[in-house]
C-alpha cells in the first residue's frame, strides 16, 4: 500500500507505557491520572445511561452540555459564545483538532507549528493535505519561549493557520499577555487562522492566569479554541472535548464533524453536563496539580536533573545532560529499564529531529507514586 503517513510508527507515548509496563517501572512517560476520577462524576454518567440517555443526541452535543461550556468560558475568560452555533463535542481534543484543520486547510495550504509539538498536529495537518511550517521555541535559563519575530517571518500567501498550545505539552510553558499581543500584531490585516490547543487550561500555576486566545476580541475572531474533558476532570480514557469558534468557522468545522463522527457518546455528555453545574471542580484543578509539581520537584532538588520551569500543565521537563550524554530516546529507555522510571523523550515532539538532553516526567499521579518515582531517580 502506497501509505499517507510514511513516516509515522507508533506513538511514543505508546511505546514507552509498553516498556514501562514490561519492566514493571514508575510510568511518568505517558500523560494521565493514575488516580480516580470524583466519583460524583462516574455517577452522574451512570445515572444519564440509566435515565435512557442512549441514542444519538444533535449532531454538535448534547445541547446542555453546549451551555454549560458556554457559561463557564463567559464566566472564567469573558467571551460569550453562543451554544447553539459556536460549541461542538468532539471526541477528545484530538478529533477536534484533526477536524479543524480538514475542515480549514486546503491541498498546499501551509500550517506553521511550533516545536516541540503534541505529536497528532503534523500527520493532521498532512491528511489535510497542509504543509507544515516548523518554527522552534528557543531555550535559556528562563526556560522555553516563543520566537515571535520567526513566526511572523513564516507568515507568506499560503499560510493558512497557526497550531498553537498552551499551556504547553512537553514544554509546560504558558502564553502570557504579552506573547497573546505579540501573536495578535502578526496577525492582524492577516486572513491566517488560528488553532488554539488550551486542553491544560485548567493547569496553570502561581496565580498566574491562563491566556485563552478567546479573551482577546481580535484573536477570538480568528480562532478555533480546543480543550478535553479527559485532562479537567482526570478522565483521558473518556475521549470527550469540545471546540469553541465564531458561527462562520463553525460552521465549516461541522460540515467535516457530521461525517467524520456525526456525533459523540450521549451519556457522557449528560453526565459531564451535570457534573459541570458545580465549577470548583476546575477551579480547584491549579492548586491540586501545583502541590504534585511542587512535591516532585522538592524530590528531585538535591538530583543530578536540571528542572526545567513547569508553569502549567502537569508535565515537569528536566535537563539530564550531567547525568549521560546518551540521546533523549535512549536515555529514556535506560531510565525505564534500569533505573526503574519511563519518561517521554523531548525529541519525540520534533520533526527535525532536535537533541537538547531534555525528558518529560507526568506528575498526574498519587503522591505514593511520585514518592517511589522520586526515591528511584534520586539514586543517579
Ligand atoms: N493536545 C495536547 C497538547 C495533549 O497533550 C493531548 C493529550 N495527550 C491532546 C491534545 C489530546 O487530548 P484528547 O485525549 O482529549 O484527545
Ligand atoms: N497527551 C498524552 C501525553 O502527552 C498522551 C496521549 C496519547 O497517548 N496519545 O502524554
């Protein structure tokens, strides 16, 4: 078969889980809970299935589910968005992201991405039938951050979106009000869209807050804005997420949504609707996560890793370079199978394969975890 995708294998998140498992290691590697969800929550998706919420729901969500993500963005980021036409459920961000772009991008069309980047934005992009434009955060003492000047200097006829995410997935970086002003200059008198990945928003750390492109009017206009049910409520395996946009771009989104799923399970949706009525849920998500990132990172203060700056998201990147100067995946392996830890290798979010000594640890996990986790990696 003559592939679409010849360069793409398995996804290292799903390699290094294997290992990890294989070699009975801590597994940090791949992003997810190993902790339950509030109950509160499985039982109010119970309760939808026992009430008969069973068979398809309207093409774009159930509609209660639609308000309730309406008012909490109104309320939390101050943009109204109306549930009827500007709010779908898609399964997972990773749906919604993959219908944004078939949805936008045209055979030629170019799609700048930021490296490191979450691994399904470039193979998206290239079922589209996109281009992918990579423009690299650059790193000093102060951590990751985003070249704007290159990103404008990307800019050209055929550039048709700009991928974006923050908080960032590996970097745990987060836009801050002046990156949100930088963007909105290089776009303006621009037709370039706007893919605003923001699944972390909800884990963002140190008071500070997180910069939803719908907060700025301008931005908003041109954006389609991601997030997941799976990261907020500790439920990856739940594959549920929605997409906000203007009328005009959602419309389009949903013309490819109808056939690319139709539709999403109906009584999760009435489940999260319910359990969505109460907000501390989220809002108590920055200070749950900010005491693991802080509890791994005392650990591993007195170890031979560099940290890295963690503002948001619940990824901690260290630099490994004064314990082995093997590359990140090699390095990766060895830590899973000999030291007992799986991390996710830094280089796996590039295309141009970059080597910066750098890995991913997940701290989405029970205190005892990270405890073992710690006392493994304090040892090297
Ligand atoms: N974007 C980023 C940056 C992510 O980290 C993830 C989760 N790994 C996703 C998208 C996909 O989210 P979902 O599981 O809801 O499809
Ligand atoms: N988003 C998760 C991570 O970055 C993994 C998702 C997946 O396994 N595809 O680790």
């Amino acid at each position: 078969l003559h592939s679409k995708l010849p360069e793409v294998g398995t996804t290292i998140f799903s390699i290094m889980s294997a290992l990890a498992a294989e070699k009975k290691a801590v597994n940090l590697g791949q992003g997810f809970p190993d902790f339950e969800c509030d109950p509160a929550l499985t039982g109010a998706v119970s309760a939808a299935m026992a009430a008969a919420h069973n068979q398809y729901p309207p093409m774009p969500g159930v509609p209660m589910l639609r308000e309730r993500i309406a008012a909490k963005i109104a309320s939390i980021y101050g943009h109204s968005y109306d549930a009827a036409s500007e709010i779908t459920i898609t399964a997972g961000a990773t749906q919604g992201i993959m219908t944004i772009l078939l949805s936008c991008v045209h055979a030629g069309d170019e799609v700048i991405v930021i490296e490191p980047a979450y691994d399904s934005y470039v193979p998206s992009i290239q079922l589209a039938g996109g281009v992918p434009v990579f423009v690299s955060m650059e790193l000093n003492q102060h951590g990751y951050t985003i070249p704007w000047d290159k990103v404008a200097a990307s800019i050209r006829s055929k550039t048709r979106l700009i991928m974006l995410n923050s908080p960032h997935n590996p970097t745990g970086f987060v836009l801050s009000a002046a990156d949100v002003k930088a963007l909105a200059d290089i776009v303006r008198g621009t037709q370039v869209l706007i893919a605003s990945d923001e699944v972390y928003e909800h884990m963002v750390y140190d008071g500070v807050r997180h910069e939803s492109l719908c907060r700025h009017p301008e931005l908003g206009e041109r954006s389609f804005i991601i997030s997941s049910f799976g990261k907020t409520y500790h439920v990856t395996g739940w594959k549920v997420g929605y997409v906000a946009a203007p009328a005009a771009l959602m419309a389009e989104f949903r013309k490819v949504h109808q056939f690319n799923v139709f539709t999403v399970n109906t009584p999760m949706q009435v489940g999260i609707a319910e359990y969505m009525n109460d907000p501390a849920p989220y809002l108590n998500l920055p200070a749950f996560y900010q005491r693991k990132r802080d509890l791994f990172r005392d650990g591993l203060k007195n170890s031979r890793f560099r940290m890295l700056p963690s503002a948001g998201t619940y990824f901690q990147c260290v630099d490994y370079t004064a314990i082995s100067d093997l590359p990140e995946l090699e390095f990766a392996q060895w830590l899973t199978a000999e030291v007992g830890v799986a991390a996710i290798p830094v280089s796996a979010f590039y295309k141009q394969q970059k080597e910066s000594g750098i890995v991913r640890f997940c701290f989405a996990k029970q205190d005892a975890t990270l405890q073992k986790a710690i006392a493994c990696l304090q040892k090297i």
